[in-house]
C-alpha cells in the first residue's frame, strides 16, 4: 500500500502532517463475519444504535484525531467506507483477506513515520477510551514491541490463552489459540482480547516472520508474540479489571447481548444524572440520545439516534422518538410516534399521535389522538385533538383544528401549503385543499369543502344545503 484513503478520496499517507505524529490507531474491519449468515458485513451490524464499527471509531478519537486512525477494510469494502466515512478517518483496503497479520502488512505504508501503533478489533464495541489509554501508558512505561489487552474470564473457552514467561511474570512467551492448547493451557483464564499496543519499528522490522503454517493458512498477528520473543524483543500484557469491553459479536445472541449491555449502562447512567426511567431493562435508549433532569420514562419507551429530551418531561410507554428535540415540561402520552421533529416546551402529545419529518409543534400546543403531521408548523397554544392529517401547512397560536380536518396537500404532481392563521376556528371533517389559506380569527364550518382563500374573520362554508323530506320512507315503504 502506498497510500490510505481518507473520507472516500485517495491521500498520501503522511504521519508527519498528523496532529499527534508518535501515536496512530488501526481498526481490524476486513472480516466477513460468518458466523452471523448475514449478507450484511459484521462490523456494520449495529448494537446500541450504531455499527459496531463506529462505536470502536468513537472509542479511538478520543485518543488521536481522525487522521491518525486507520479501518482496514476487506469484505464489502465501500459498504463499510460508506457508512463511516463521515467520521473522517482514513481507509486501508485489505484487498484479499489473509489474516488478522496480513491486515497490518496492507497497512505497512499509511503506518510509516509513527511510532507506535494501537490495534483495535472492529467488532468488540464496548471498549473504552480510558482502557484504551491505560494500554497505551503501560505499553510506553514498559519500553515494550509489543503489549497485548488480556483479560481474565470465568468461561475462556473460544480464545487464545495467553502464556506468561514464569521468570518475569510482566512478560508474554506467546500467545496460544485454543485448537491449538494442550489440556493444561485450556485452563488457564488468562485470555488475549485481540488489542495490542506496537512499536512501529519492531512490528515491521520482523512481520515478514509470520507464517501461514496454520489449520487456516493465514497470517496470525498473535504469532507476533512469538516472533519478537525470538528477536528478543520485549513482549507484555496489561490485564484488564472490566473484561465485558473487550466482548465482540460474533453471533447474532452474542450480539442481543451486548446491546444489552449498552443500552443498561446507558440508562444507568442517565439515572445517575437525574432521569427516572421506570423498567429499565424495557427501554431502548441509543448512545448519543440526551435527556434532562427530572424528566420521565416509563417503560416499554424507544429513543432513538440524536434524540435530545428536555427537562420535566414524561414520556409514556410505548412511544417511539427518532432524531427530534423534545422540550422542556412536555408530555407525550402512551403509543406516539416522532421522527426527525421539534416538540416546543409545555406542549401536550398523544396518545397515538404520529409526527413525521419537518414537524415543528410550539409551545402549549396539543396533537392528539390518531392525529397526523407532516412538514408542519403549529403555533403556540393550538389544537388538533383528533383524527386529522395536517401536511405541509403553517397553522398559528390558538388555532382549533376539528376532528377529521384533511389538509389536501397533493395534487397528484406537486405538493402544496396550506396556511391557517391566527385564532381561525377550523370545523370538524373539514377539508382544506391546497395552496389555500385561512386568514386570522376566520371560521370554517363543520363538513366543509374549501378551495378558495377565506379572507380574515370571515366564516367560510363549503357544502350542500341540508334537504329534509318528511315522510319519504313511509312512502317509499307503502309504494314497495
């Protein structure tokens, strides 16, 4: 490799031009994954929210800025370029996949100039930049080639064993795969995560020494142990006292489990900072969702991606809420769900409300019942309680909305706005066909058809007069 690819576009590695130059971070994201029988690559099976992938990316800048950290990426390459190349770190492309060694020899060239070099695994998402750190310092202390992240586990069945010299108990001797123990290996504890700290100019000084003389006939990077004990270079662990970060997925249970895990801590946390938030274990709240103190959630709540929730709130079960801001002092009653919209402070939802992208409710404003939005502003102090559909329209303060009001906004070619001003009182299934507008204080009576602009205080009636016919049926029924 000549060069590492950076946000989808091809630039010269250069460590000097980094902002940290000792340090870069590499991401093993080449794998297939097939123990998940998915068509989607591993590391974008997503735990918490997010990829896994992203998650490890998170954990890294932390540590060194984006142009310091490699993905090295194989399988599905531009699948994996495509949904992380926002977060600007740059691409190694592991053409053919050889191993978890050949993985660093692709990277040979973007690592040229730094001095040392962390390896993560792409699919173990708990990892932490504290941990993260505390490798790297020990790595440093040490004076090591090569430091690796044990950990110790009541069931270590699956992993490599990690082998210490008996003379210097700080030293590894190797590291040794499972197929590969002998029975009394099997019972050691001590587990190699797959994290390591190099140095740059030991790693590549003997990696050529890796062989593929193995079940897989790949190039195993734990073999490196082994290769620079030989060049009497010094290898060591740092073990680790939380070893749930450093659990990948590999199956879809292990998966569930640790997005378990994640979304625990999340609500653990965010009780910590003054959120009541009733059955935890029932809710789903991603990574990057903020919620203010003394705000609640019952149980059986989904709040998703960017969702930001004020304080004092109530959010009731069974709503779903994706990438909106919700306000101060704002209740959202049971089975609502909102994407990607803006909910102003002492506004009142649900249940059954359904605000879709571009929604815009103000202050004191009430959505209700089996109600729907779309591309929507309503003013403060508003109502729309039942059964109506409100699209691409601006609605202001103290507007009435009868139930099953329609805001006819598609013609068939093109959308269009409805408008509703201040006060205007808008009649039970009433029908507003677009571009139209009702002017300030106006009323539109109930049934109504309207087409035209109703001008300001003005009442607006669009229906056919009411015939009564009495005695119509008696007489149809004596004609029968």
């Amino acid at each position: 490799m000549k060069a590492a690819e950076r946000g989808g576009k091809r630039t010269v590695s250069n460590a000097m031009k980094a902002g940290n130059a000792e340090l870069a971070v590499v991401i093993m994201a080449a794998g297939k994954g097939t123990r998940l029988k998915s068509q989607l690559p591993k590391v974008l099976h997503e735990v918490g929210g997010k990829p896994l992938l992203e998650h490890v990316i998170r954990a890294a800048l932390q540590i060194v800025p984006a142009e310091n950290v490699y993905a090295i990426i194989g399988h599905e390459a531009e699948r994996v370029r495509s949904a992380v190349q926002h977060t600007g770190v740059n691409f190694v492309v592991q053409a053919e996949q050889r191993g978890t060694g050949h993985a660093l020899m692709a990277a040979r060239a973007a690592l040229a100039g730094y001095d040392d070099v962390i390896v993560l695994s792409g699919d173990a998402p708990m990892i932490t930049p504290a941990t993260i750190e505390k490798l790297r310092d020990f790595h440093r202390k040490e004076k090591a080639a090569m430091t690796l992240l044990s950990a110790e586990l009541e069931n270590p069945t699956g992993y490599g064993r990690v082998l210490r010299n008996r003379a210097r108990s700080g030293e590894v001797r190797e590291i040794v795969e499972e197929k590969a123990a002998t029975a009394a290996q099997k019972r050691l504890r001590e587990i190699n995560s797959g994290f390591y700290v190099f140095s740059v100019k030991d790693l590549y000084g003997h990696i050529e020494r890796l062989s593929t003389a193995n079940a897989h006939g790949e190039y195993y990077l734990t073999d490196m142990a082994g290769v620079l004990r030989k060049a009497g270079r010094r290898v060591v662990a740092w073990k680790t006292e939380t070893p749930n970060e450093i659990l990948g997925g590999n199956t879809r249970a292990e998966l569930a489990d640790i997005d378990q895990q994640m979304r625990l801590s999340k609500c653990r946390q965010l009780m910590a900072d003054g959120v009541t938030v009733f059955y935890p274990a029932t809710c789903v709240i991603d990574a990057d969702v903020e919620i203010a103190p003394d705000s609640v959630i019952e149980a059986y709540v989904q709040l998703l991606g960017k969702t930001k929730v004020g304080t004092g709130c109530r959010i009731r079960s069974y709503s779903v809420i994706r990438d909106s801001e919700i306000g101060d002092g704002v209740s959202i009653l049971p089975g609502c769900a909102i994407e990607e919209s803006k909910v102003l402070s002492g506004a009142n939802i649900g249940p059954y409300s359904h605000l879709r992208p571009g929604s815009e409710i103000g202050e004191e404003a009430h959505v209700g019942n089996f109600v729907e939005t779309k591309k929507v502003r309503l003013g403060k102090g508003s109502k729309a309680n039942h059964l109506t559909y409100l699209g691409d329209s601006e609605i202001g303060s103290k507007v009435n909305i009868g139930a099953g009001t329609i805001t006819c906004n598609y013609d068939g070619v093109a959308k269009h706005k409805t408008v509703i001003e201040d006060g205007a009182f808008i009649g039970s299934d009433s029908t507003l066909v677009a571009p139209v507008r009702v002017g300030k204080g106006a009323y539109v009576g109930a049934a109504s058809c309207i087409t035209e602009d109703v001008p300001q205080d003005a009442l607006a009636i669009g229906r056919a007069r009411q015939v009564v016919k009495e005695g119509w049926i008696a007489a149809k029924r004596e004609k029968k």
